[in-house]
C-alpha cells in the first residue's frame, strides 16, 4: 500500500517544480527575447516484481511471441510481449515491453528523445543492454533488428535484447515520475519594430557574443543596447557588444547595421559584429537578464551565421500566455488529484491503527 503512497507524492513533487517553471514563463512573456524553459520528467526505473515462494520460470515469458520493429527517422521502435528490454542509466536498471533507440555519439545503443525541433537526441538517454546485462557498441555498422529482438550486424548476430526475466519474475512495478531536467526551448519569438537604431533583433538561429569587464564571454538574443560615455556599444547592465576587436565603438549612434551584421558610418564599414550559430546549443546555461553561457567543462561549437540582422527591430519572447495558462491550470489539476490520492491513503492508515489492530 505504502508503494502507492510514494507513487503520488513522487508525482506531486514532480508536478510541483513543472507549475513553478510554467508560471516563471508567463511572468517573462514580455520580456525582450525570453526563451521558454520547459520541465522533462522521466518515470523511475521499472523493477522486476517477483513472486515470493513461487515456482514462475524465466521460460513462461513466450519465445513464439515475436518482436515489433518499426524504424523512425533515426532510429529503431521496438514492442514484444514475449520478455522485456532493459536499459541503464544514472539511478538503475530498468525493464520494459516497449523502446526506441539510436545509436549515440559514442558508437552504443542508447534511448532517445526529441527537442523542439524534431532533432533526435541520445545525450541524456539511457543505455540499451543485451540479456546479459551489457551496454551494446556498434559503432559506425549498419545494422538491423530481427523479429526476435536480436542485433544483426553484418548477417550476424551481435545481441540479443529481450530478457525473460529472474526466477519468478511476473512482471515490472516503478515508484512514479522524477525530474530529468530542464531544457530550454529556443524556437524565435515574434519580430517587434521600435524604430530605434540601437535595437537590433536575429532573425534565424544566432546569438549576440556580449564581454564582461572582466572579459567573459557570455552569449544572448536580446538586442536591446545601448551607448556608454565612450560611444560603446553595450547591453543594459554594461556588457560590450563584441565585434572583430573587441568592443564596437559607435560614436554618437549614427550608424547603419547590415543584414550581416556589418556597422557602417557615413557608408563605411567600421566593424563586424561578431555573431555566431551554436551547434552544442543544450550545452548552454540561462544567466539572468537573458544571457548565456556554456556548461562547466564544454567547448562552444560555433559555425557562422546564416541569419538576418534587423535593425530597429527586437525579438519579442517565445512564449505563448494563452498555451502556458492551459498548461498551468492542467498542472494544478494533476497536483490536486495526486493530492486527494495521498489524503486517501492517509485515512486508510488512519484507519488501519485505529481500528484494524483494535481487540474486541
């Protein structure tokens, strides 16, 4: 009974932390070029749950079942009911009649998810095992998926992937949700026209590379800038805007901006703004006032920018208010069911003290 219990308040928690990043995204929805965070949850590992002084063979898990193989863009879907897959990851093993794999950067076999885009991504999934319980390298082969969930590589077998289970295995139980993480949705926000020469908006994938004083180099969308005493060009909270040697010096703010990023005075080309597209983009990390920057211990992987730059424009946040109200009132329904389930199994231990162990 108590497992129910755990199930519900894991759920709550997990719910808890998806109406506290909803309702930081409605409070940003006028904020210049604000990206969405949104909440990923994963369910705990599903164990094996066994029989206790029970006589049920591995074997009962039917060979004659066949296996499932779909293939989706990228990778492989899989579904039996003749045994289990099972995969690895931070907090365990975990067993279930269905899957989708890929094959990660690494050369292994590993569960996938999608970002906002559609894109494939193995780098937070899970690792696939064999029946042995072995992670599975492929490398760069090609390979294929038999109806009896085996690796083929190559005409041969490489792995087997359905496992039947421990001795008296009947089936799998979890605890609930957990937190996985929280991603960054980086889809563009509408274009706003302000007619002021010193706002500047990317349309396309791009990011602005601003300098600290100290000389950090920190990465946003947000073209709202301005001038220093010097005539630099800077963010509100003092950050230069970086150019092909170091901060862009504007003068008095006469100055045209290319599609390209070029800053022109009295028709010349002074400067070049530097702007770069962001390959390992999930490797970046909010900072407040809608900066950016790389993880601990991650190199910026930076290719050229293929984008417009719009001057007297900025990007407004992509946040949709009327889609996050929606959510949050479906958030707070769920938490409100979770929450009568754990006052319903509070009472049943209430009573369960109370009267159940009661002599009379």
């Amino acid at each position: 009974m108590l497992r129910g219990l755990y199930t519900a308040v894991s759920a709550m928690q997990t719910t808890e932390k998806r109406l506290d990043v909803t309702a930081n995204n409605m409070a940003n929805v006028n904020t210049t070029s604000f990206k969405k965070d949104v909440v990923i949850t994963e369910s705990f590992p599903e164990v094996l749950l066994q029989k206790i002084n029970g006589s049920h063979l591995p074997e009962a898990f039917n060979n004659s079942t066949q296996t499932e193989v779909h293939r989706v863009e990228g990778g492989f879907q899989l579904k039996t009911e003749g045994g289990l897959f099972s995969t690895q990851n931070s907090i365990g093993v975990s067993y279930n009649r269905e899957i989708q794999f890929a094959v990660d950067a690494e050369g292994y076999l590993r569960t996938f998810s999608r970002d906002a885009d559609g894109q494939l991504d193995t780098s937070s999934g899970s690792l696939v095992l064999d029946t042995g319980g072995n992670s599975i390298f492929v490398g760069e082969e090609a390979f294929e998926i038999n109806q009896q969930g085996q690796v083929i590589v190559n005409g041969q077998p490489l792995a087997n992937l359905i496992t039947r289970g421990h001795y008296n295995t009947i089936g799998t139980i979890n605890g609930g949700l957990r937190l996985n993480s929280i991603a960054t949705d980086f889809s563009q926000g509408s274009m706003e026209q302000t007619g002021n020469s010193l706002d500047l908006a990317l349309k396309g994938d791009g990011f602005f590379k601003v300098l600290t004083p100290e000389g950090e180099e920190l990465y946003t969308r947000n073209g709202s800038f301005t001038l220093n005493a010097n005539g630099e060009i800077i963010t509100a909270e003092g950050l230069f805007l970086a150019g092909q040697w170091g901060s862009i010096l504007a003068q008095d703010g006469s100055f045209q901006v290319t599609e390209s990023g070029e800053i022109l005075i009295n028709g010349e080309v002074v400067d070049q703004i530097d702007i770069l597209e962001i390959d390992n983009i999930k490797d970046l990390r909010k900072r407040g006032e809608g900066y950016f920057y790389p993880e601990e211990g991650v190199e910026i992987q930076a290719t050229a920018f293929t984008g417009e730059v719009l001057q007297g424009f900025l990007e407004a946040s992509n946040v949709n208010p009327i889609r996050e109200m929606v959510d949050m009132i479906s958030i707070y329904r769920t938490y409100e069911s979770n929450q009568k389930v754990v006052r319903s199994y509070d009472e049943l231990l209430q009573k369960a003290v109370n009267d159940i162990g009661r002599l009379g």
